[in-house]
C-alpha cells in the first residue's frame, strides 16, 4: 500500500471514529430513553456489565444489600429522568463490581473501598433530601433541615478525609516510581559507555554462524 492510500485510510478512520461514537452513544441513550419501569432499568444498566450472568447475580444482590435506599430513590425518580436513573443505576453497579473484586484477595480494601462508595451515595441523598425538604415548605421543615444539614457536614468530613488519605497514598507511590527512576538513570550515567558500546555492536556487529 502506497503512503497516499494509508494517508487516506487514516484521515477516514479519524473523521468516521468520533461518528461511530456518536451513534454508540445516541443508541444508549435511546435505550435508556425507552426505560418505563425499574426492571427495564436494571436490564440496560446490567448490559453495560459484560459479564457472566452468575457474576452480575451477584453484583445485583450485592448492590440491593447495601445500597437499599438508593435504589428507592432511582425508582421515584424513574418517571422524571429515565436516562439519568439507568446512567447512575450503571455506574453504580459498575464500581460494585470492582468493588467485589478485591473482595477475596484484599479484604481491607474491599472494606475501605465498599465504605468510600456508601459515604459517596449517603452524601448525595442527604443532599437531594435537603433540597426536597427547602422546596417544598422551607421555614416549616426548618428543623429537619438543619438536623439534615449537620449529618451531611459529618458524612462530608469523613468523605473528605478517606479523600485525602487516598491522595496521600498516591504521592507516595508518586515518591517511589520518581525514586527508582532517579535510580535509573543514575545507572545509565554511570554506565553510558558500556551502553553506548552495546548498542553499536547491536547495529554493526555480523552474527557469527555457530550452529551445530
């Protein structure tokens, strides 16, 4: 194939990609356009999974055993935004997933990691239970609100500190990878000759004929 031809290739993989992509997307969404009942939900969002039917059984009951009053919130506000129930039910499903993969292998993890999730969706429920509770009749919920409003703070201080505490665990390892780099090249500085003249002999050197 001449560069002419693979040029032209390239430039319609690049225009007709972001198309296809377009069309994926508009597909989901028509999809989740169509949802009308909760178990219309769990069936697009448990397509996005991928996965053997036993699996997604038990990320579905796992889902339901901890997440119950989110779920109760997706189905009141099933009729309202179908799309946006199905895309969170998905991603939802999708970070339980994860989740259990590290059950078997890395306990503390999967317990850290299953309590990052319930402070993520306790702190969005407080947050639209107080925004229900301000539209609706705002000076007579007063004292709900606030009591509301303080739990959340709380949820939002714990959430911010795991938050934290995964940053820190980052740098660190942030630290480690810059260490063995600077190690590295250390290595290759003071090796830089016998390297250099490794690699001429690579792109000079004949292979001698030395079987048998």
């Amino acid at each position: 194939m001449n560069i002419l031809k693979l040029t032209a290739l390239i430039l319609c993989a690049g225009l007709l990609a972001p198309a296809g992509l377009k069309a994926e997307d508009e597909k989901k969404d028509e999809g989740a356009d169509a949802v009308k009942t909760m178990e219309q939900a769990w069936k697009v969002a448990l397509e996005q999974l991928e996965d053997d039917q036993d699996n997604a059984k038990k990320v579905v009951e796992f889902y339901k055993a901890n997440f119950a009053e989110k779920i109760k919130f997706l189905e009141k506000e099933l009729k309202d935004d179908s799309t946006e129930v199905v895309s969170e039910l998905t991603s939802d499903l999708l970070e339980c997933n994860l989740i259990l993969t590290t059950k078997d292998d890395s306990p503390e993890k999967f317990k850290e990691e299953l309590e990052y999730m319930k402070l993520e969706v306790n702190t969005d429920l407080l947050g639209e239970k107080i925004q229900d509770l301000k539209e609706k009749e705002a000076d007579k919920n007063k004292a709900e609100i606030g009591k509301n409003e303080k739990e959340l703070k709380s949820e939002l201080g714990k959430l911010f500190d795991m938050k934290l505490l995964r940053e820190k665990e980052e740098l660190k390892d942030l630290e480690k990878d810059i260490e063995e780099l600077k190690q590295h090249i250390r290595q290759r500085e003071e090796n830089r000759d016998k390297i250099v003249d490794k690699k001429l002999e690579e792109l000079t050197g004949v292979d001698e004929d030395l079987e048998f």
